[in-house]
C-alpha cells in the first residue's frame, strides 16, 4: 500500500478504520477539516452507509475469517468534463482488482460488477462542492470479499462474494491495491480520453443486449432491449415505443425462460 501512494499521482493519502458509519461521510468531512483530494477513506465494516437514490446500506458482515467486505471511498477533484462516466470508470477498476484475485466479473449499468449473474460489488458516486474550496466526487466502492457460509435474507439472496467465486482466500490489502492503482488509471484516463474508457467498458457490459426494466426517480417504467451505451455514458434502450436514453434509473435484468 505504501508503494501504491508513492507511486501514484491520484491518491494522497489513506485512513483506515475498523468501522465507520459511513466511508463517504467520514472522507467528506475530511476534506472539509482540510485534507486534500486524493485521500482515500476505507472501513473494514460500515453501519450507515448509502447506496443509490439515498437508500440504506450496512457492510458489517461477518465471514469465515472475519469482515467479509470492504468498504472504500477515494476523493478526487471533479474533472471540468466528463464526470459523469466516473461510475463507469469506477467499474472497470473494480472489474480489474476482482480479475487480478482470479475472478470473470462483468458489469451491470450503472453501478454493480456481477460474478456469474450476482452482484459482487456495488458503486456510489457522490458530487461536492467544499466550502472555499474545489468541487469534488466521492468515490464509493462496496466489495463483497469473502461471505463463504453466510446466512443471506432479503436483495443479499442475489449476492456473491470474490471467496466463494474464486473458490479460495482473499488477501483484503492486495485487492485494495489492485483498485487504486486501477481506479487511478482510469480517473485520469476519463479526463484525456474518454472514447478508451468506454470502449473498455461496452464490452464487459452485462446490461448491453439484454432485456431490460428500468425505474427511473418519479416512477417511471421503461422495458425494451439495451442496445449500448453513449458517448456520455447513458444507456441506450430500444422498446416498442422507440428509443429511449437512460441517463438514470434503477436497472433490472430481465431473464427470459
């Protein structure tokens, strides 16, 4: 980990705790106590954390071993374009860490990397604006590391963890390395070029060409088949209505028999 902050131009600094409420709230009320983007807050369990929409999200499991996640939010000063394929970006990195510990993951529009077809991690990316200060975009990232033999209830039945695809241990430290060097990578490929990312991204894309539900904020439903993602990021959909472009919503795969 040493090596990595040395190495990088991105991150800064690193903070690590046992257990937080939330990693994003801890790092953004870093930055506004003075620390600089770049820093990267990471908990070995949260009891308050956020997921998309604002909802409620816990990463306070216990494995085989000990936590069975790891939660990790980095800060990076917002790029003046672009920001919006952040979430994207943040994916492939995750995607690379889990490939590099021996997994096939792939990615589920906007913000989930599957194994098989189970979510393995999740992906929350935050805007700020600090006082007297820099716009930046807390970088959220919820591993599912090793839940070998745990009990699962509610949206967790569709779950996995890295352990049990890989059929084998998970060194916690090197996989966060894994992440920030690709998370580093990919930020500063987002600023210089964004054709590359995306073109990295539509193929590890489980979403495009499928059937897809999507739920976009007010309750709205659109169905059709996702064709590809835009130069902005945003999901293309073709339904019986015509067109559509998704730039936000709740995703669901749908499975035909």
């Amino acid at each position: 980990m040493r090596a990595c902050l040395l190495a990088s131009t991105v991150w800064q600094g690193i903070t690590h705790q046992a257990e937080v409420g939330s990693t994003q709230d801890l790092a953004l009320q870093q930055l506004r106590l003075g620390r600089r983007p770049g820093l990267v807050v990471v908990a070995d369990a949260q009891t308050a954390g956020r997921g998309r929409a604002g909802r409620s999200w816990r990463d306070d499991v216990r494995g085989p071993g000990g936590p069975a996640n790891l939660a990790v939010t980095a800060t990076v000063t917002a790029p003046v374009a672009n920001a919006g394929l952040a979430p994207l970006a943040t994916g492939l990195a995750v995607a690379a860490a889990y490939r590099a510990s021996g997994a096939a993951p792939s990615l589920k529009w906007p913000n989930d990397v599957l194994l098989g077809s189970r979510k393995a991690a999740g992906i929350l990316v935050e805007r700020h604006t600090l006082p007297d200060g820099p716009t930046v975009l807390l970088i959220g990232c919820g591993l599912n590391l090793d839940w070998r033999g745990v009990e699962r209830s509610g949206d967790a039945i569709r779950w996995t963890s890295l352990a049990e695809e890989t059929g084998g241990d998970v060194d916690r430290a090197q996989v966060l390395v894994d992440l920030l060097e690709q998370l580093g990578s990919r930020m500063e490929q987002l600023s210089v070029e964004p054709e590359g990312l995306l073109a990295a991204y539509r193929p590890l894309c489980a979403t495009i060409g499928r059937e897809v539900r999507v739920e976009r904020p007010g309750g709205q439903v659109v169905v059709g088949r996702a064709t590809s993602i835009d130069a902005s990021g945003r999901l293309i959909l073709a339904s019986d209505s015509g067109g559509e472009i998704v730039d936000v919503g709740d995703v669901f795969h749908i499975d035909r028999a």
